[in-house]
C-alpha cells in the first residue's frame, strides 16, 4: 500500500504540471460514428490531432509537412471515458507537460461545449526531429518557453 501511496501522489502532482495552451471546437460529424451510434474510439484520436496542429499552427509552425525539421508523434492514448453522440459541439483542449531536450508531452481533454462534461482525454508525446536523417533535435524554444515552469 505505501507504493500505491507513492506512486497517486507521482501521478497527481505530474497531473498538476499540465499547463493549457489552445482550445478547438469542434462539431461532431454524422461520419464519425460508428455502427453503435456513438463516435468511433479512432475519432477522437482525430479530434486531438486536429486540436494539436491547429495550436501547432497558431504558433507559426504552419509547414509541417515539407520542412527541414518538425513534430512527429512516438506514442499516443485515450481513455475513452462516456460515449459521445451526434449532435453535438466539442471543446478540444490542448495542454503540455514539462519539455525535455527534444520531446514535449501533450495531453488532451474532449469536452461537451455546451456544459463541459468530459468524455475522453488523452495524451501524446512530440518528439522535434529532421525528417531527412530520422534523428531527432532539440525543441525549437518558442515551444519550450511555453512551459511556465521551466
């Protein structure tokens, strides 16, 4: 029991070092349900991408996909925490973690816009890396100066 003790108070105090930085709305598509009529758990692996790269773009990373350097994503997760439905408008909040030397957590929260219900969140890690040598970089400091607690 003392290291389950140890081990809550790790993940609370980590879970206090997520700092937001964007929010997305969103609407829910009619296509992005599946055949039980709620949003297929893929989706909202969308959802959060959709969030991130918009808050990727408000800070001038806008060419992601011809660059000399960028994000890629080493893992990603969702806890899938109440079906969500169609109608209905979505609240996609970005938040980061600590930077390390070339890899910055994410973490996500997909919210009911209209009474701010959670239904999932998640999280997934951006490594900054040269897409031509495969070798990873350091954070460019614009994202690193964005962590109020460096």
């Amino acid at each position: 029991m003392i290291i389950m003790s140890q081990v809550s108070r790790f993940f609370l105090a980590m879970e206090s070092l997520r700092h937001p930085v964007h929010v997305c709305r969103l609407a829910v598509r009619w296509g992005d349900l599946d055949a039980l009529g709620h949003v297929n758990n893929t989706v909202y692996f969308r959802y959060a991408e959709q969030a991130r790269i918009e808050w990727l773009a408000s800070l001038g990373f806008t060419d992601i996909v011809t660059v000399e350097e960028g994000p890629v994503l080493v893992n990603a997760q969702c806890t899938f925490l109440k079906p969500l439905g169609y109608p209905a408008t979505i609240d996609v909040t970005t938040l980061i973690g600590r930077p390390g030397r070339s890899s910055l957590p994410t973490f996500f929260e997909i919210r009911l816009a209209e009474d701010g219900r959670l239904f999932a969140e998640g999280a997934a890690k951006i490594v900054w890396w040269n897409p031509k040598t495969g070798k990873s970089l350091p954070l460019p400091d614009r994202l690193r100066r964005l962590y109020p607690y460096v």
